[in-house]
C-alpha cells in the first residue's frame, strides 16, 4: 500500500459516488443503492426487472452491465484516446461510444463467436498473451470477463498482469464481475480479500463499488438458491476500478496444467458446488429448469 493517487469523480457521477475521490487508502469498498443509481431513473432496470419477472429468461444484473458501462465507463472516454475492451464478446456500447467521440477501441476474445454471433474483436486472442505494446492504451475494460478467464485456461494473476502492461502508467482499468452467480470461486464467495490480491501488484489504487447488493426497490437476485451455502446471498454486480500503478512485476506463477475445462473447474471449486452445479445441470436437462 502507500502510493496514493487522486484521480477526479467519474464525469457524470455525483459526488458521493465519485471515483476515486480523496482516500488514503489503496483499496476502497463500498456500493451503490439502487435507489441512488443513475439507471433506476433511466428505467434501464425496472425494465430489466419486469423481463425477469414475466419470464426468467432475462438476467436483471445486465441492466447493472450496461448502467456501469453508460454512466461510470463511457464518461471517462475522450476523443484521441486509445481504449481497449477486453473479452468484447458480440455487442459493445463503449465500442459505438468510441467511434462517436472519435476515439480509438480495440477489442480482444478468445473465441471467434458469443452467445451464437461473430464476436467484434479485432483481435482473436486471450488476455494471457496480448500482443498489443506496453503502454498503449488510456483505459482498459471488461465486462463480464475476468470471472470467466480460469474457465478458458488463463490464470486471472497472468491476464490481469497483461491487461495492466498494455495500459498507460496512471491509466483506468474498469473491470465488472458478477458476485454470487457463477465462475471463479472468488466471485462465488465474494472473496474481496483475493479480489483485491489479485489485482495488488499492478494497481495503484483499487476501487471496489457493488451494484445492486443494496437491491431495493427490486426483489434480491437468488440465482444460487439450491445451493445452501449461498442460498440466502443475493447475486450482484462488482465494479473493479484501478488506476495503473508504475512499476509491474509479472507474475511467479506456472500456466494452467490441466488441458480440460471440467478439470480446472474441478481444481477450482470445492466438492458440493460441483455437485450442485452438476445436479442444476441435469435438472435443466430433465424439466428445462
Ligand atoms: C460473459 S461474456 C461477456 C461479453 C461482453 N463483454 C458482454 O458484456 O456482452 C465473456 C467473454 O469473455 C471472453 N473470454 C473468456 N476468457 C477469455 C480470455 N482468456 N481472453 C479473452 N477473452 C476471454 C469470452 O469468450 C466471452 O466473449
């Protein structure tokens, strides 16, 4: 800890909810209420909610996606700058924000395709082996990424180091997870402490702000709800906000070993969330649900 950086509220944002704001310590947790966030006046979420409500189908904590990217991301991009998203998938708002104020974006993914469309990377590549130069880019973000890096092979200490590299020192790196719903055992378990270690050796500071944890008005999200341990905590998105630190050390770790990706998830997790989630699969398989 020690080095602290100030850095101005996110344009757009009130002062309460400022990024960055004066702090002397390296790492800040806090959350957002609904009842404060931006998105509920603009019914982004009531409509979120109510598609939830009729049919399942919609995951409510999109909306928390595309209230982060709208309000908290694309308020930081200015013309000129170079902005990269990685884990882009198929559709990007900070992409279309970019070409509207002129901004240059660059999108990596592993995987040529998302949810069964071309994804819009420009580079097909994982984060573990980014081949853009060292300090390259104003801002780096992800959305609903870095919970799925392990899944694809790639340690999030080896990606994350990566992402950092390519980022201007005293750059933005803006990450969002979701909490309690699925990937890396950390973001299941709302580990902050490991949250934060992962990301330690690279930022100078760590901003950790929770969306919808304070639900209300909506119902809380109980996607786990079969599975006791968790069964009461309700899923929410975490923004992960880190200014670029000056000095990178890369990471002392091996590669993954294990080809397959049960195997990983195998070391990964612990025996009764396997099994929960191998009965959950079933179930979908037998009823749909
Ligand atoms: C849940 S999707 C989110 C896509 C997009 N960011 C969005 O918000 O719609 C996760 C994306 O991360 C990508 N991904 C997973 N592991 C990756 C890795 N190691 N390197 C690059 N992309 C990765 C996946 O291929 C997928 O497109």
């Amino acid at each position: 800890m020690g080095h602290t950086q100030r850095c101005a509220p996110a344009p757009g944002g009130s002062a309460e909810d400022s990024i960055f704001a004066d702090s002397n310590d390296r790492l800040r947790t806090r959350s957002i209420a609904c009842l404060s966030c931006p998105g509920l006046s603009e019914g982004l979420c009531v409509t979120a909610n109510e598609r939830w409500l009729r049919d399942r189908k919609y995951n409510p904590l999109r909306a928390c996606v595309d209230v982060i990217n709208q309000f908290f991301y694309v308020p930081f991009i200015q013309m000129g700058q170079c902005v990269l998203e990685v884990g882009c998938g198929s559709r990007s708002p900070i992409r279309e924000h970019c070409l509207k104020v002129k901004a240059h974006w660059e999108g990596v993914d592993i995987a040529p395709e998302y949810m069964g469309r071309r994804t819009i990377a420009t580079r097909l590549e994982s984060v573990e082996r980014l081949s853009f130069p060292s300090e390259h880019f104003d801002l780096v973000i992800g959305s609903q990424t870095l919970e799925h890096w392990k899944e694809t092979g790639c340690r999030p200490e080896c990606g994350l180091y990566q992402v950092f590299r390519v980022t201007k020192v005293g750059g933005l790196v803006l990450l969002n997870v979701p909490i309690y719903l699925h990937g890396s055992r950390e973001f299941i378990y709302e580990d902050y402490g490991r949250i934060a270690r992962l990301f330690e050796p690279y930022a100078a500071h760590i901003d950790l702000v929770a969306f919808r944890k304070r639900h209300s008005p909506f119902a809380p999200l109980h996607f786990l709800a079969r599975y006791a341990p968790l069964s009461k905590r309700s899923a929410y998105v975490l923004d992960i906000r880190c200014i670029r630190a000056d000095h990178l050390v890369a990471p002392d770790v091996r590669p993954l070993r294990f080809a397959r990706r049960w195997l990983r998830e195998l070391m990964d997790h612990d025996a009764d969330y396997l099994l929960f989630k191998a009965l959950r699969k079933l179930r979908i398989g037998l009823i749909g649900r």
